[in-house]
C-alpha cells in the first residue's frame, strides 16, 4: 500500500508486461483485494494530489490530463537541475505514481493488484481479458531517473492502445 515509507527498489527493465493470464508472482504474494486497501490507497492519492497542487502550483484537473501534468512537472524539474543522485526519488515516485494509478484507474479501468501493505513500489494495475499488467511506480520512477525517453502520457497511450485491442 503506497505510504510515507516507500522503499528504493531496482527498477526492472519493464513497466508493463503482456500476455498474462494472472499477475506477475515475482514481487511476492498477491494480497486479496480488500475494501481496506483499496479506501488506503485512494486517501494516499488524495494527500498526494493536494501535496502536488500546492508544490508545484498545478490543477490536476482531470485523468485524462494528469500524465501530461506530471511529464510537465518532472520535464520542469529537470530543466531546473533534477539529480536523482541527490533528489529525493522515494518521494516524488510515491505521489507521482499514486496519481498516475489513479488516472490510468479512472481512465482504463483495471484491478489493483496489491503486493504489500506498506510499499508501494510493485502495486500494479491487472486487465484480465487484455492479458495485460501495468507497473505504473515503476514507470514513474523511470521517468525520474531517465530526463529523455520516458513519458507517463505515452505509457497511458500505450496501455490503452493495448487494452483495446
């Protein structure tokens, strides 16, 4: 469950995988879905949606436009001297990723796959007749530590054009 507490974890050469009929196992244990986790993970996006509003002064207005704020907002903390070396990754990937989970949620559809209660980092998003599952933190965190060639709005394009298939 995203929190305070994310953990720095390798970021795996992937943030999506295809062609799978259950979630990826790799991460650990599936948590069952529960209305707890899922009321836990939707407070933490919204904390995190107003802790970006009010840092980087921007609305978040709709899912449809959040990947593009946030390419916005990390295009923005690059061209003003973003260090991941130095940064602090935890925790920007922890309410990016929540927000962008919200969004590819609200716009997609999807299941929440849980691996933990208490980090975030291998939440993902599974679309069982696409055969298809999203890493969205892991995406985020790319985008962190890569200034050119990761983008949250074309990995939304991307899944969707997938799930439509």
């Amino acid at each position: 469950m995203p929190n305070h507490n994310v953990k720095t974890v390798e970021v795996p050469p992937f943030d999506a995988l295809a062609e799978e009929a259950s979630p990826f196992g790799g991460f650990g244990p599936i948590l069952p879905t529960s209305a707890e986790l899922n009321d836990r993970f939707q407070k933490e996006a919204l904390d995190a949606r107003r802790r970006i509003q009010e840092g980087f002064q921007t609305k978040l207005a709709s899912p449809t436009e959040t990947p593009n704020e946030l390419d916005k907002i990390i295009t923005s903390m690059w061209n003003s001297g973003w260090n991941p070396e130095i940064g602090n990754v935890d925790l920007f990937a922890r309410d990016f990723g929540c927000l962008l989970t919200k969004a590819i949620l609200e716009l997609l559809g999807g299941m929440l796959i849980f691996r933990s209660t208490d980090d975030a980092s291998h939440l993902s998003i599974f679309w069982a007749d696409a055969k298809l599952e999203a890493f969205p933190f892991h995406k985020v965190l790319k985008c962190l530590n890569n200034r050119h060639g990761e983008t949250m709005s074309s990995f939304v394009s991307g899944l969707k054009t997938f799930i439509s298939k």
